[in-house]
C-alpha cells in the first residue's frame, strides 16, 4: 500500500527530522547586497564544460554582458555581474575546493550598476526550441545546488515523453530560506517560469511542492494558479530530504524514479522553484544570469537575512556587510546537510550557492570517530533503502568496487541522513564520496 494512502499525508518512508534553524531568515525579506569592490567570476559554475573566456586583461565590460561563450551542449554563457575593468584571468579558489580559471573584475565605484537591456522577447510566440535556446544564452543553471544546465534538462530525450513537470520548492536543509522568500516574493515570474517549462518539455500540467511548514507560501501562490488547473500545489511533509528529486516525485504521485534513471523516464521534468522564477525574470528581457538570492546566516552575523548577491561576490566581503563579530568559524556553501566547506575567504558565490552559513566552534561536530556498532539507525534513516553501515565497512577495506557492483553505491546521491544519525561520528557520506571519485579514476585509467 502506498504511504500515501496509509497515513493520509503526502510523503516518503525513513528520513530524518534535523532541527531548522530558519527563524533567523525566514521573516526578512530579500534585501540587495551591496557591490563588491571586486568581483570572482569562475569559468566553471555548471555541470559539464566550462564556457570560454571572450575578454582580456585591461577590458571594460558592462554589467550584464556576455563575457565568456557556451563551449558545447552542456555548457552556458557567463555574463558579467558589474560593470568595471578586467582585471586578469587567473587560478583563484573557487566553492570545489581547488583553484579555476576565473574572470578577476574591478567594480568601477561610479557606475549606477543598471544591466545593459537585451531583445525584448514574446515569450507567447516562441517556439519550443526558441526557448530552450534563449533558456540557455540566460546561463541558467540549477539554482538549487546541482548546477546542471537547464536548458539541456529542458530538452527531452528521444523517444522519452513529459507529462507533468514538478516543481521543488521544499528547501529542507536547515537554516537556508532562499526559495521560500523566492515564492513569496516572485511569484509571477515563477508562474511564468513554469509555462514557460511546460511548454520547453510539453508537459499538460504542473505540480509544485511545497513543505506544510511554509503556509504562507501556499496561501501566496494559490491565488496566481490557472483556473484550468494546470498547475496545482501540494504541501508535503516537512521532512528532510524531502527537496531530493526522488524524494520529493514519490510523495507528490507515489511513483519511483528507477535506479540510474531520469525523470524522463516515468513521464516527469523536475525544477527548482528559484531557477524557474529566474527564467521567467530573465527571459522576456533577453538578459543574462548575474545576480541571485542567497542566504546568509549562522552564528555571529549582526546583519544575517536574505540577500540579492552578484555572482563572483567573494566571502570576505559578505562577511563583512553581513557583521561577523567572531574569532573564527566554518564557513559553509550550501545547507550544513550537503553543503561544501569554503577552504579561503577569497571563494567566490557561484550560480549554484544557496546559502553560506557560518559556523562557530560550538556549532561544528569535532567528536572523535570511533568503531561501528552495528546498531542499524543508518539503515533506518536512509530514504533510497541503502545499507550505509556495510557500505562503511567496504569503504574502511577500500573495497570501492564491490560497494559499487554490488551495495549500489552510485544510487546514493549523498543526503547525509547517515553520518547525522550515526552515534559513532563516523563521517559515511564522506567515505561514500570518496569511493565514487576513486572508482570514476578507477574506470578512467582502464579505459
């Protein structure tokens, strides 16, 4: 029997219930970040390749024009956050943890900071692939942490057909509040946005998911639906990681996602809710992706909230506006749950940064590792069914190819309901990460 049916509540079997945090941002609206003296474009800010850099040392550029070109299906343009000089195109540390190549742009004080307009458009008499083009020259990706290109996941694979396209607007990780000031906020562009999906992927109908702990979102968006009811929205259980893709199909229509396959495959097309207000933000005025909302919380901030920050803004600044009043702390991109500690000050926020979320000393787990107990709360927790305890122990072996071939490793997509509950402070999400980095060099070097 569906769960659905058996509790009488849209949702999902196992998971975990982590304490919010959210109240420090959820009530603030978004506020514009002031510009940053200087601005750290990264080169790669997507999934596959990196676009390439059309301007040189020296050059003016003008906010919101197109500095670096797609290189490929995967890739999307760069368009500059600021008006200013370049400055150089260097290796600089970037949220991966390792240096890129990245756009070094020198803010000129004097400017009034306006983007540079592009073609208006007639978003009712494009065609499908005018869209899914102009969906790219944005360099929209997935705002909601994957960075994938949404053009590409707008164009549908042969011989796959879309009936519905989900729209995610859950946001569980603790303390991070982006989308839902997204929905309360923008909510014709997100409606646009949606249309303008539906139309990429001819899909009759939308679906947005939304956590039952945001009522005021709902109360919000309702009165902007269709009369025709094409598109709805459903409030799920306020449960962690109820934002994950198949997390959040399978408590919306109680169907699965199979293993290593698309969404495509059972008939959906799923969104992030900031990524589909953005396109309906961008795409009638032919402009580019050069700002987004982020939030910036955490311990010792006299000025946390939610903020419009250029993309290239580096943390030192943020910092800085934001009133950090601490010694130190651990700075994190993203939710503390799948989020990336920044490893320098100079790192920049990306198209694919949600959040950064400061961390004092108290808050961060610096309890010692010790042997597993074989008590089974990981297998409890795990929302795909997995066994996170013997996938530890394969990983402590370094027996990465049976964790593959036969535990599944590669349907993990790296919640961390495991390493949250585990009582012995063993870090599975880490070891998982691990083996999948060695195993991808594994098949690499064998050809």
């Amino acid at each position: 029997m569906s769960l659905l049916k058996l509790f009488g509540r849209k949702t999902f079997p196992k998971g975990i219930h982590p304490v919010e945090y959210k109240e420090q941002t959820s009530a603030r609206p978004t506020r514009r970040l002031p510009f940053a003296p200087q601005i750290i474009v990264p080169l790669s800010q997507n999934i596959g390749k990196p676009p390439i850099a059309i301007v040189r040392k020296g050059q003016h550029v003008e906010r919101g024009e197109v500095i670096a070109v797609a290189d490929g299906a995967l890739s999307v343009p760069l368009h500059a956050p600021v008006t200013g000089t370049v400055k150089d195109i260097e290796l600089m540390p970037t949220p991966s943890g390792s240096k890129k190549d990245c756009i070094i742009i020198d803010t000129q004080p004097s400017s009034s900071q306006i983007p540079i307009q592009g073609e208006a458009r007639d978003i009712e008499a494009m065609s499908r692939d005018e869209l899914i083009q102009a969906v790219k020259d944005t360099g929209m990706v997935g705002l909601g942490g994957a960075s994938f290109p949404t053009h590409f996941k707008m164009t549908v694979p042969e011989g796959k057909q879309v009936h519905t396209v989900i729209v995610n607007g859950c946001e569980c990780e603790p303390f991070m509040t982006t989308d839902h000031r997204v929905m309360l906020e923008n909510v014709n562009n997100l409606i646009l946005g949606i249309r303008i999906a539906m139309k990429c992927v001819d899909a009759s109908r939308a679906m947005i998911g939304v956590e039952d702990n945001k009522p005021d979102v709902l109360a919000a968006i309702k009165p902007h639906l269709p009369e025709d009811g094409s598109i709805t929205i459903e409030a799920v259980e306020t449960k962690y990681p109820q934002g994950a893709e198949k997390m959040l199909v399978y408590s919306l229509l109680g169907l699965e996602i199979p293993a290593g396959g698309l969404p495509a495959d059972i008939g959906l097309a799923v969104f992030n809710v900031a990524t589909l207000a953005e396109i309906g933000r961008l795409l009638p005025h032919g402009q580019g992706l050069i700002e987004r909302v982020v939030t910036i919380t955490g311990d010792d901030l006299e000025k946390p909230g939610n903020y419009l920050v250029p993309i290239g803004t580096p943390l030192r600044y943020i910092l800085h506006y934001a009133g950090f009043t601490g010694q130190q702390a651990e700075l994190i991109l993203g939710g503390p749950m799948m989020g990336s500690a920044a490893a320098s000050l100079d790192t920049p926020v990306t198209k694919g940064t949600g959040a950064v979320l400061v961390l004092d000393q108290r808050a961060t787990k610096n309890d010692d590792i010790l042997p597993c107990i074989k008590c089974g709360k990981c297998l409890q927790a795990c929302p795909i069914n997995l066994n996170p305890c013997e996938l530890g122990q394969l990983a402590a072996k370094r027996r990465y190819d049976v964790m593959e071939e036969q535990y599944h490793l590669n349907d993990c997509f790296e919640c961390g309901c495991c390493s949250y509950v585990c009582p012995s402070n063993i870090p599975l999400v880490q070891y998982f990460r691990i083996a999948k980095v060695l195993n991808r060099e594994r098949r690499l070097n064998n050809g």
